[in-house]
C-alpha cells in the first residue's frame, strides 16, 4: 500500500473503498488532525498528500463527492431551483475552484432564468477546467436564452471539438440550430449523436422534429418511433409523434400518440394543447375546447394554446371570445406572429377587414417569411375588393413555400387559369409531393381541378374535384341520417308559441337564406348597397341562440326543440345582443347566413316583423357548386358525396314547405335565375318587400367597396351576368347520378 502512496506522492485519492478504507484507516491512527473521528467525518471526503519523509497529512479537497452531485442532481429534478442554488453558492465558499460547482450554479441560474449569470458560472468552470464540455454546453445554453446566436453555436461546437464522440454536445447544437432554422446543419449533428451513441433517445426525437421541419415524414414517424423504443416512457417523443402522424393526415393515431403522452405525463401542457389541434382537425370542436383550456390551466402564461383556444373558438361562432383569446395570446408574447395572424382571421370573421389586414401585417413585419400571413393577407384583400393586391400576396405566399397548398387554391379562387400557365405546373408538384390523406392534398386537389376545369381537361377536373371531396368526407365522421334526425326533430318540435315578444327594435333584422351558392351573397351586396341598409355577413349568433336555448336533449336521443315563451325571449335577447355589438348605424341589417333557413321557425317567434327572404336556384347549378368548392372551416358535412349532397338538398326543400305552410305570406321567395333575367324588376320586388325606398344605387351593387368574406367574393366585384347557372352542364356525362337523384326536384 505504502508503494502504491509512493507512486502517486502528492496526487489525491478521492475513491478508496473496500480493504482500502480499512488499511487506511489503520494508517491515518497516528496522524496529526483536528477531527480523528474519521469513522464520522468520512475519509473519503478527505485528501491525501505524502510527505517526504514519507509520513500521510489529510486536509479537505477542493472538490465535491459524488454523493453532493447527486443531491443537486435531485434537487434540480424536483424543480427547487432556490435551494439548489443556495445550497451551491454557500458551498461555493468552501470549494471556490470546484469546476462542477460552478457549472451547477450555471444550470441552475439558467433553470431561474437569469442567465447573465448563468453564462458567467460556465466561463468560470471553462477557466477551471478548459476541457469542460457539459460547461461548454451550458454556457451555450445560457448564451442562446441571451439571444446571441452565433457565440451559443460556437460554445456548443468547442464542447463537440474536445470530445468528437460527446453525444450530448452533438445533440443540443443540433436541437439549436433547428431552433435558428438551421434544418439541414440540425440533421448532421443530430445524427452524429446519434453515431457517438445509438441509444441516445432524445437524439432520436430531435432528429425527427428537424425531420418534420423538412417534411420528411415518413422517416420523422420512424425516428420518433425509435426514441420510444429505446424509452417506452417518453413523453415527448409520444407527443412529437402524434404531431408527425396528424401532418400525414393520421388523425386518429395522431390523437393516441398524445393521450399516451398526456397519460404519461398529465401536466404536459404542450401535449394537451396539440390534442386539441387534432381533436379540431377531426371537427370534434368542443373536445378540442376542452384540450386548450387544460393546457392553459397547466400553464396559464401558455401563449400558444391562448391563441389555438382562439382559433378553436373562432370555428364555433364564439368570436367575441375568441378575439379576447388571440389578444391575450399577443399580450404574453407580444412578438408572436402566430398571434397576430388568428387575429386578423377572427377580425375578418367579424367583418372587421381592415382591422384584420393591419393584424396580418404586423405578422408578416414580425416574421417577413411567414407565408400563410401572406395568405392570409390575401384573402382580406380579397374580401376587400382588392383583387390585384390579393393575387400578389398569395404569389408572395407561394413564392416562400412553393408546395404551400391552401395558398395555390387560394390563389386559384381569384383568376382564371390558361393553357400555358406556369403556376400549373407548380400546382401539380404540390399534389404530387402532398401526402395522400392530408389537407395538403385536399387544397391542391381542389386547386388542381379549378386549373384543368379553366384549361378544358374536364375529366381530369372531375377526377380531381371527386378526390379532394374523397379525402375530406374520410376525415368527418358523418352519416346523412344525422341529418335526417335533425331535421326531424325540427319539424316535429314546432309549436306556435304562446305569447310573441315585442318591444323596441333599433334596428330591424333581414334574414336571406338558402342553400350555400344559391345566389344569398349577390342579394346581400344588393341590398347592403342601400344607403339604409348594413350588410353583417353570415352571422353564427342565431345559431348559436337556438341551441344555446332552445335544444334541450341531445339530437337523437329524445331532445327536442321549445318554444315556450322564456325560450323565445332568451334568443331574441341573445340575438340582439350580438347585433348590437355590430359597427352599425342603419337602421336593416342584413344577415345572410344561409343556413338559418332551419331556424325559421324561432327566428318568426321572436322576430315576428323580421324579414325573410328565401333564395332558390337550380337544383344542379346549387349542389354542383357546392361539390366543386371546399370549405375547410365550415360545417357543409353532406358535401363531400354527391348522393348525400342531393339527399340534404331534398331535406332542406321539404323543410322549406314546412315553414311555408306554418307562416303563409312571411317569407319572400327570390329565383336566383329570375334575378339574373330581370335584374332592376326583381331589385325593385325585393327593396319593396323589405319596406325600403327605391334606391339606383342598388343595381350598381359591383361598385359596392363592402368586404364580402364568402366563396362570392369575387363574383359580387362583377355586373350581374346571365346563364351561370348552367354552368355545371360542362360536367354533364360526369354527373349523370346527380341528375337521376335530383331529377324529380329540378
């Protein structure tokens, strides 16, 4: 033994165990110092040095156990931050030089967020010890929290530079870079971890978000898998590949990926909120609700899910919500253009246009490359009338991202395409590259067959317009006969009610209804031409008012509909209310929400001098105009399939009969047809029906500068034109079934 201290002389031995212990023990009997009860104090918490004679001194080192580690370690994991790094700074005084001391302290001001000194505890531990590589990567952390980009990547590549094979270094540089969009850098390093240790999981995950970030999906989906085969028990991989699977349209497995994460982890917050970003692509809105209110609750300052709570809010008519939802999402993060883009689109929903065009500006000079602003921009302009604006901003969006889908379809919603038209081509590289079941798929689909449809490659149009309806009907869980039930209940729950409300109206409701694409755009821009007349849009609020207040009971399970006296009271209340809050002054405002045709029944019981107008258009021209649009937003679920197209149509036309027969005289018939015929003839019918002075104005509704944020919007920018509706006669071999189904209502 004395051979082996020898050989070492002044060397510390920091881990004796064992026989060691003892035969040091023996040795250290008869050594001069302060504390000999070295069976209390630990002599492994002591140093050794060798005299020349020969003879063993004992003092304190500078260093930390193994045991101490452990403890910070443990302290850090259970999230008490403040004790650690008191605990660290009161022993810093005892062991000033202890590198792992201070590389603690740096973790932990780094877990404070103060990482000013944060990076000054990793540059005292990389003073201490240059060849510090965990001190190297802290600091790098530090130093990117600080927002200084290139000195955090280049503390991360001098930890990778000492050790070539440091998977942990090569690991957080790669996460960083993708972090700086930096993707294809990301992949290298990352998978240089992943070669310096292949059972490095978190490696793995990342690997597949930069993956993701480049839309290699398939090979993300295999990396993630790969993470929780090394980890069963990882979240967040389970969470990344949820996130994976919902981009290649795997919905449901999407949604099983991040209850598993959630079931792992039920605080996860960013998995609650990714939940409810499936659970609203698959349409099931108030589960989706429910997700980003967890979210929140987990994480209050949670900016992100403020703002997917908004969106989600905005899908079910809550826009008043879900306004004060993206607000609060800006004011945690001021800089989020995330934010400020669902913003703009809420705003655009409540027929606040312009204010929605500065929100999708300041999210474009918050992130310049942001294409679906862009997009988004786009379609304002577009509502706004400003056709030549709108066009270059989609272009903008799809110069940015070439395959950006929704942007395309935008874009061809606005023009009319020609044979030697190269964004064509663009188009098709987009629906080729989309992954077969995703939304990608379904924009360019649609977009797609709009290019073949202007270019005269009709059945390739047919093909494509019958594939993207294929594709969005798989990802609705919808049956017609959900349908039939309600309509059902509707009509078997209709009493006149006993007392009808009156009272004072500031302003008196219009309501246009219809089928969608029956010609209830073209009325309302006339009639909002009318200098007594405000033009409000398809407003959800009567909706919202009946089954608010009047469903009791599910649809399908016993409900039904009432209509006693409060009921009635409660939605006119409501729908007031809603109308009040409208920048209106006129004294008509017109809502043209088509589906309210369903709620005529309550709409008379608690408007009774209300006005009705009902849009009728050929049965054909409707349906096929309906089938060859997508509405990504909306709740036209029969619209996909051409059979339970032309069963709705048959269930809104007896629904129609019903209301004639309970309120003769009450609601104004209009033939879309007639009024492209007769344009000033039926214009004067219609302004005398709604109790409004003739008005010149009216026939010029094109002039009109309103926003009109429907599938209309272009066509309203335009003179009444004849014939459009034998549009659909190009397709007329294709739909042949069509016409058999609806040959005994046309």
């Amino acid at each position: 033994m004395f051979e082996l201290l020898e050989m070492v002389k002044v060397h510390w031995v920091e881990c004796l165990m064992g026989c060691y212990f003892q035969v040091l023990t023996k040795l250290c009997r008869n050594c001069k110092h302060p504390e000999n009860d070295y069976s209390r104090i630990g002599i492994l918490s002591y140093g050794i040095i060798i005299k020349e004679n020969g003879s063993l001194m004992f003092f304190k080192p500078k260093q930390l156990s193994e045991e101490q580690i452990q403890q910070f370690m443990q302290l850090f994991v259970e999230g008490k931050i403040k004790q650690l790094i008191d605990e660290a700074t009161t022993l810093l005084r005892k062991f000033p030089k202890a590198q792992r001391l201070h590389n603690i302290l740096s973790v932990g001001y780094c877990a404070a967020r103060n990482y000013d000194d944060a990076a000054t505890f990793a540059k005292q531990a990389i003073a201490l010890q240059p060849d510090y590589t965990r001190a190297y990567v802290n600091l790098g952390n530090a130093l990117a929290k600080l927002g200084n980009t290139d000195e955090a990547v280049a503390a991360y590549r001098q930890a990778v530079e000492i050790d070539t094979d440091f998977a942990e270094g090569y690991n957080t540089l790669g996460a960083f870079l993708l972090s700086t969009g930096e993707t294809a850098e990301a992949i290298k390093n990352l998978t240089r971890a992943i070669e310096a240790n292949p059972d490095y999981y978190r490696a793995h995950s990342n690997l597949g978000n930069a993956l993701r970030d480049m839309d290699r999906l398939d090979e993300a989906e295999a990396s993630y898998r790969e993470a929780i085969r090394l980890k069963p028990d990882y979240a967040e991989a389970h969470n990344n590949l949820g996130a994976a699977l919902g981009d290649l349209g795997r919905l449901i497995e999407a949604e099983a990926g991040y209850r598993e994460a959630i079931r792992l982890r039920p605080d996860y917050a960013e998995a609650h909120s990714n939940l409810g970003n499936a659970l609203r692509d698959m349409d099931r809105l108030d589960e989706a609700e429910a997700s980003y209110r967890e979210a929140i609750r987990l994480k209050p300052d949670y900016a992100e899910a403020h703002s997917n709570l908004a969106t989600v809010l905005g899908d079910l008519g809550r826009l008043i919500e879900a306004e004060a939802g993206c607000r609060e999402a800006i004011r945690l993060k001021p800089g989020y253009a995330e934010a400020h883009n669902n913003l703009g689109t809420v705003l655009g929903d409540l027929g606040r246009p312009i204010e929605a065009e500065a929100c999708y500006r300041e999210a474009i000079r918050l992130k310049p490359d942001y294409a679906e602003a862009h997009s988004n921009l786009g379609t304002a302009l577009g509502d706004l009338g400003r056709l030549i604006e709108a066009e270059a901003s989609c272009r903008e969006a799809i110069r940015l991202r070439p395959d950006y889908a929704e942007a395309h379809y935008g874009l061809s919603l606005i023009k009319k395409f020609t044979v030697n038209d190269t964004q064509i081509s663009l188009i098709e590289y987009c629906y080729q590259g989309a992954e077969t079941a995703s939304q990608d798929r379904i924009f360019a689909s649609f977009a797609l067959a709009k290019a073949y449809e202007d270019t005269g490659r009709l059945d390739d149009a047919f093909q494509l317009y019958l594939e993207g309806n294929r594709l969005n009907k798989a990802r609705l869980d919808y049956n017609i006969q959900q349908d039939i039930k309600l309509f059902d209940h509707i009509i078997n729950s209709f009493v006149y009610p006993a007392q009808q409300p009156a009272g004072y109206l500031p302003q008196r409701p219009i309501f246009i209804i219809g089928m969608p694409r029956s010609g209830t755009s073209l009325v309302e821009q006339i009639l909002a031409s009318h200098s007594e007349v405000f033009g409000a849009g398809e407003l959800p609020d009567m909706n919202s008012a009946v089954l608010t207040h009047s469903l009791k009971g599910g649809i399908g399970s016993g409900g039904h509909f009432s209509y006693a006296a409060n009921v009635i009271k409660k939605i006119r209340q409501s729908y007031l209310a809603k109308l009040e809050a409208l920048p209106a002054t006129e004294p008509f405002i017109v809502d043209k929400m088509p589906h309210n045709f369903l709620w005529v029944g309550h709409i008379l019981s608690a408007f009774p001098d209300a006005r009705i107008i009902h849009l009728s258009r050929d049965p054909m021209a409707v349906c096929w105009s309906i089938f060859k649009l997508y509405f990504p937003r909306s709740e036209l679920y029969f619209a996909y399939d051409l059979d339970a197209l032309a069963d709705y149509y048959k269930l809104y036309l007896r629904l129609m009969d019903f209301w004639r027969d309970q309120f003769p005289g009450n609601i104004y018939d209009l033939s879309y047809e007639a009024l492209t015929e007769n344009q000033e003839q039926e214009t004067r019918r219609l302004l005398e029906y709604c109790g409004l002075e003739w008005q010149e104005r009216c026939l010029d509704f094109h002039l009109n500068e309103r926003a009109v944020s429907t599938a209309s919007n272009v066509q309203v920018r335009e003179k009444m034109y004849k014939g459009s509706s034998q549009a659909w006669r190009k397709f007329e071999k294709q739909l042949q079934p069509l016409v058999e189904r609806l040959r005994d209502v046309a």
